[in-house]
C-alpha cells in the first residue's frame, strides 16, 4: 500500500515533528489516502518500476529505487504478521542530524575534518522488530548469612560468626520485556540504544509506517522466549539480592525460578541508521527514533592523539622540575 495526498497526489508521510501525517508536497495534513495492493507488489504502485532490488526476504516497508515512494507490503503486515504494537518516531531526519553534529563535536578526537568530508551514504529511519513478553513468576530462595562480632579480653582477640539460614519467596511479574527479532540488526546496537520509553508504544497503525523502512520478524516469538526468560531469571535475582541485607557474607545455596509467560506483543521500535563514508572507510551510527541517544563510533584522529598527549606529558614535566625545585629548596 501506499499513501497519497488528497490534495496533491504526493506521497504523504507520517512526520514525527508534528506527530501527524503530513504532505511533504503541499504541507497537507491529515490529508491521506490509502491505496491498498490488490496483487502482491513487486512494481511500484506510483511508477510501475520494478522492486526487487529493494525488497529483500524480510522487507515489509521500503521506498521505491525510481520515485523514491514509500511502500508497505500489505501482505506483510497482515494475519500473522500484523504488528500489536508500534514506538512511532518522535526524532525528525533533521533532528537525528543536528544530534549526531553535537555528538562528533563533544568528540575530543574526532577529526575535525570527518563532519566537513564524511559523505552521507546513507540515511535511513528502520522499524526494527521485537517481542514484548509478559511474566508472571514465583521464586524460592535459599542462602547462609553470616555475622561477625570481635572483642579482645585481656591478652586475647575474639571473633564470633554467626550463620543465618535465609529464606525469600517472592512473586513478580514482568512486563513487555523486549527481544530484538530481527538478525540483520546487531543486538549490541539495540542494547546500547535503550532505553526506550515504552508508555510510548501505540496500537499497530500502518500509517506510522509511511516514510520509513522496515523489515518484519525473522525468527518466531517461541524462539526467542528463551532470551527473555534469561532476562527475567537475572531481574528476580536482582530483586532478590536488593531484599538481602546486614550480613559480613552471604551464599546462596539454591534458587528456584518459576515464570509463566502470559502475554507477548509484536512491537516496532524506531531508529535511524546512518552510514557514513570517510577515507574508504564506513561508518555506522544508529540513533534512538524515540530518545535522540546516539550509538555509534568515530574514527581517532592521530594528530589530535599526539597533541593530546604531549599536553599531558607536558604537564607531567614541568611538575617534576617543580617538585625538584621544592626539594632543593627544604634541602
Ligand atoms: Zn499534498
Ligand atoms: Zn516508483
């Protein structure tokens, strides 16, 4: 499907400055038309151009190669593919911009020519896929304290341990624990982009989808139940170490960790993608759609290392010949 304006035939986009859909053309709001695929769409409903080259095994939003419309693949965002949930994009391409020039300023040695010669390859805002599993669980704690007391009596020093037997039931349940279900985005990345502010997630409209890619789940929510299940087991232990307190030491002799997994929503959480090209190389940076963070590493520039560390050398000689100089002076 795509989205035309009603009063332009442009290609409407959802615009995250005003969190609303807006006519680049004719700065139309609201103005949208959805024109649903009848067949699966391999040509562009705009120009008729074929797609192929940018609709790879899990696309499910992409733009055209010719016209540069934004299409969504209609059967897959449908039946089992249908999203619950959706983080809309509140940082604007402009904004991710402007926020990644802040970050390469506060960079101390980041060359300064990299904003000035880096050539955008590309920019992209992704909807990457996640589930968000739901817990309920019920854990049984068992562990050995100890206190210890000293004293010293005449000539003698004493030391008293004391063991306590520890015991902890506790009930807690989760919610929308997220798992990055796409392989072709680095779970590093993911986990260096949060948090997200999950309050923001809405219900799945594909209208938030116009001006953006996306790609839909790779692996099946039973597949991945294990990572959140991970996730749980090392927050209950948490919950239980923060409710452990007063002891010199403290084992743990077992743990028993039952959950029930109660609900799992198919989420897409918003980041924009960025590659830059300096001096042959690539490189990457993501930016949370949500949040504004930026992930993503800069290439050092050597002068600014040398210079860098000759200040610091710098400063440790002349402190040297100040300390000599003091030295002299009470001798
Ligand atoms: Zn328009
Ligand atoms: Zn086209």
């Amino acid at each position: 499907m795509i989205f035309k304006c009603k009063n332009c035939g442009g290609n409407i986009v959802y615009n995250p400055d005003k969190a609303t859909m807006c006519c680049p053309h004719c700065d139309g709001l609201d103005t949208e038309e959805k024109l649903v695929s009848t067949e699966s769409i391999r040509t562009c409903a705009n120009c008729g151009a074929p797609m192929d080259s940018v609709v790879l095994e899990h696309t499910f939003a992409t733009k055209c190669p010719n016209c540069g419309t934004y299409t969504i693949l209609d059967e897959r965002v449908a039946d089992k593919y249908k999203p619950d949930l959706i983080l809309p994009f509140r940082v604007s391409k402009d904004k991710a911009i402007s926020l990644l020039r802040d970050e390469f300023g506060r960079r101390v040695f980041t060359p300064s020519t990299f904003l000035n010669n880096a050539s955008v390859s590309k920019i992209e805002g992704t909807y990457v896929p996640f589930f968000m599993y739901d817990y309920d669980t019920e854990s049984e704690y068992y562990g050995t304290g100890t206190k210890v007391r000293s004293w010293s009596s005449g000539d003698y020093e004493y030391t008293e341990t004391s063991y306590y037997d520890i015991h902890r039931v506790m009930d807690a349940d989760f919610d929308k624990i997220p798992v990055d279900a796409s392989d072709y985005m680095d779970d590093t990345y993911m986990d260096l982009m949060e948090p997200y502010a999950y309050e923001g997630l809405e219900d799945f409209e594909e209208k938030y989808m116009s001006g953006f890619l996306g790609e839909k789940y790779n692996r099946s929510e039973e597949e991945l139940a294990s990572r959140a299940e991970n996730k749980v087991a090392s927050a209950v232990e948490g919950l239980v170490n923060d409710s452990i307190s007063g002891y010199a030491t403290v084992t743990k002799k077992s743990m028993e960790i039952q959950s029930a997994k109660k609900n799992v929503d198919y989420a897409l959480l918003p980041v924009w993608e960025y590659i830059f090209r300096y001096r042959g190389n690539d490189y990457k940076f993501h930016v949370n759609g949500q949040t504004g963070k930026v992930v993503g590493k800069t290439p050092v520039a050597k002068d600014k290392v040398a210079l860098y560390g000759l200040t610091v050398f710098g400063l440790i000689t002349l402190i040297g010949s100040m300390l000599r100089l003091l030295l002299a002076v009470v001798m």
